[in-house]
C-alpha cells in the first residue's frame, strides 16, 4: 500500500488538560488515489492531514508513504492551503518559479519553461507577467496549483483550498483540479467539510467525526470520470453521506456508493 496510517493518535495539551485530536485513524491510500477527509470542524481532518505530510507527530501509532516512517516533511510533496500564500512582489510566473529555485541543477530558462508549462495547464498562461494582487482569489488559487503542480510533487495535499471562494468560481476550480489530477496522475489527500465538493472529487470520501477525531465510515464513489451534480445517483450518495453522520457507529465502515 502507497500511504498506510495505522492506529494513529494525536493528543495535545489545552488549558493543563489533554486533548485527544485523533483517536486510533487507521486508513490505506493507493497511489494515484483521490481522497477526501470529509467532517465538520474539530473532527481532526486537518491534524490528520498534517500528519501523513510530515508537519505533526503522531503521539503514538504508524504513517508510512511507500514504506518510509514518516518523520518529516518531504520535498518530493506538496502542500496546498487556502490563503494561496503567493509573493505580492513576485510576477505572477516568479511566484509559480519558486517552487523549483532551490534545486540548482534547473537553469533559468528551464525554469521558467516548466513554470510556464503548468500557467497554462491551469489556464493562466496569459497572466505570467502579472501581479497576483490583480487577479481574482480563483486565480491566486490557479497558481497556487500551478506552483505545486512545477515541484512535480508525488502527493499533493489540500486543506480545505476553495474554501475562500465564492460558489460559481469554486465549481470551476473543482474541475480543474480533477482534470489535473487525472492528466497528471498525482495521489491527491483534499480536507473539505462539503459533502457535495467530497461526492464531486473523491475516489473515497473518508467521513470523520469530533470529540475526538475518528474515521466513522469510508466510501468508495463510483460515478465514473463524468460526475452531474443534478443527477439522482450524485444527490443519493449525498444523502448517504448525511445519513452516515447521524449513525451510531463511530467505527471504520467501509462503503461503496
């Protein structure tokens, strides 16, 4: 298996008193996979994610990516936030650029030629002279993507990226991203608390519940590479999604919807 996390947990200290983030998660990811962790906030998503990326340290239990311990963070992964986290006095393609300056055996023109490969892969190859603070908040998450997508990354992870966005802009970003993440073949890890966006992107939607932070039930989704948001099978498999947070259980389930 390409990412195992197995019996982890995450406990912090608040206040003098412990804090249980994640409780016993275990979870196997394919390579090529496109996983959702979805739940409301506090469910420990964002922690999980964290943690499979390097940034925490499970206090005890296994991530393993292609059979390394994680320790660490890993230059050969990437990590997509909401807030776009772009240079304002950079262009717009010195920013996409950025993801590969520290590897001194890429020239200049390079480079620039890789950087400039994925502004249009995302549709912005027109902007590369420009300043992000004049695009819209769904371009600054265009180069974001563009960015991460030059570091030729093996796992990207994405917590909670189109939150920031309106509705009309946040669908056409989803397909974007799924159209990439398809012609690229990446391993993609997406934090979302939208049953709809989860439905619409994942190969498994992984729904997690608070108090403390544990994987309830994954769900396989098998719409197809073409996915109608009106269509009766899509509002069925949002509807057992919902369902699922109002069960009982609160062990691992697993589901093909």
């Amino acid at each position: 298996m390409y990412i195992s996390i197995s019996n982890v947990n995450k406990i912090y200290t608040r206040k003098g008193r412990p804090f249980v983030a994640l409780e016993n998660v275990s979870l196997d990811i394919e390579r090529g996979e496109f996983i959702c962790l979805l739940g409301p906030s506090g469910c420990g998503k964002s922690t999980l994610l964290n943690a499979i990326a390097g940034f925490e340290t499970p206090s005890s239990g296994r991530i393993t990516i292609d059979g390394n311990l994680v320790t660490r963070p890993s230059r050969r992964n990437v990590t997509i936030f909401q807030n776009y986290g772009l240079l304002p006095w950079r262009s717009v393609l010195k920013n996409v650029e950025l993801a590969l300056e520290s590897d001194r055996s890429i020239d200049r023109g390079e480079r620039a030629r890789r950087a400039l490969h994925y502004l249009e892969l995302v549709g912005l190859g027109s902007f590369a002279a420009a300043s992000p603070g004049t695009l819209s908040g769904g371009q600054q998450q265009r180069v974001a993507i563009a960015r991460a997508l030059t570091a030729d990354p093996e796992i990207i992870f994405m917590d909670e990226p189109l939150g920031a966005l309106d509705a009309l802009t946040r669908m056409k970003l989803q397909d974007d991203i799924l159209r990439i993440q398809r012609s690229e073949r990446k391993t993609v890890i997406f934090v979302t608390h939208d049953i709809e966006e989860a439905v619409y992107l994942a190969d498994r939607v992984v729904v997690m519940t608070p108090n403390p932070g544990m994987v309830k039930s994954v769900l396989k989704v098998e719409l197809g590479p073409s996915r109608d948001r009106t269509s009766a099978d899509f509002v069925r498999l949002k509807e057992r999604i919902f369902a699922i947070f109002n069960m009982k259980e609160t062990y691992p389930i697993e589901y093909t919807i």
